[in-house]
C-alpha cells in the first residue's frame, strides 16, 4: 500500500495542477488537517493571551528562571460562549499555593472568546490543557506563551 502511495505520489508530482495532489493525500485521511490543528494553536493562544492581560501584576517578566518552583498544568472546558465549564489540576508537583494561584487566574480571566465552531465538540465545548510555569517570586509565566527558560549558567 504504502509503495502504491509512493508511485501515485510521484505521478501526481508532475501534474501542472497541484489541487490533483491535495486531494490525494486528503483521500488518505491522514488524520486532522493543518488548518484545524493551526484553529486549535490560535485559540489556545488567543486564552492564554486573555490569562497574562487579566492577570498582568502576577506574570514574570522576561524569561522563567532556570529551575522553577513549580508547574501546574489545569485542563478545562470552555463552552461555546467562552464559559469556562469545568476545570481542574491535571498535573502538578504538590505547591498547593500555586495551583490556586492557577486556577484562581484562570477562573478570573473568564469569559474567553468563543471558541471557533470547528474545535467543539458534540456537546458545544473545548477542552484545553495549559501549564502555569512559577518562578521563586510567585510569579508565572504560561507555557504557550512563555519565553525560554533562563540559562542557569548565565545567573
């Protein structure tokens, strides 16, 4: 099967129409396209983006330090209006403060924008995955757009 591809993948790559090829390969299914995977990026982007703007005076400035206090990472639920349904602690290494701290800014930040109606599901939700990356200080970071640890190194 896979040298039948290989053939027709090379038969379509000289055609003059490159449209004959994009059908190909979406004949194959190869799982979710790249411009849902590229809606899911945006969106998550767009939450954490509403996270650091309402919780300003709590984000670490500049990069995270080389070893971090702690790392919580929560998953939720945001419906199709931006409400977040349900959240919880889905990973952390046992800081209690700073797993409130998480969630704390995260239900603060609530609503979000309404998800795209391409990432939800039957019953008219998202579920994301985010971590919080804590420094020292309290202060945080979130890692979808957290800039590149410190180099311990370098302190």
């Amino acid at each position: 099967m896979a040298a039948a591809a290989c053939v027709c993948l090379l038969a379509l790559s000289g055609c003059a129409e490159p449209p004959a090829a994009k059908a190909f390969f979406k004949a194959l299914d190869l799982g979710p396209s790249a411009t849902e995977e590229r809606k899911q990026i945006d969106y998550k982007t767009q939450v954490a983006q509403r996270i650091e703007e309402v919780n300003a005076a709590a984000i670490t400035p500049g990069h995270p330090q080389a070893m971090l206090r702690s790392v919580v990472v929560l998953t939720f639920l945001i419906g199709k209006s931006g409400q977040i349904l349900k959240a919880s602690v889905y990973r952390t290494n046992g800081d209690d403060l700073a797993e409130r701290v998480a969630m704390t800014s995260l239900k603060r930040s609530a609503p979000f924008p309404p998800p795209p109606k391409a990432l939800l599901n039957r019953a008219g939700q998202v579920e994301l995955m985010e971590a919080w990356l804590f420094n020292n200080d309290g202060r945080f970071q979130l890692q979808t757009l957290a800039s590149a640890q410190k180099d311990e190194a370098a302190e």
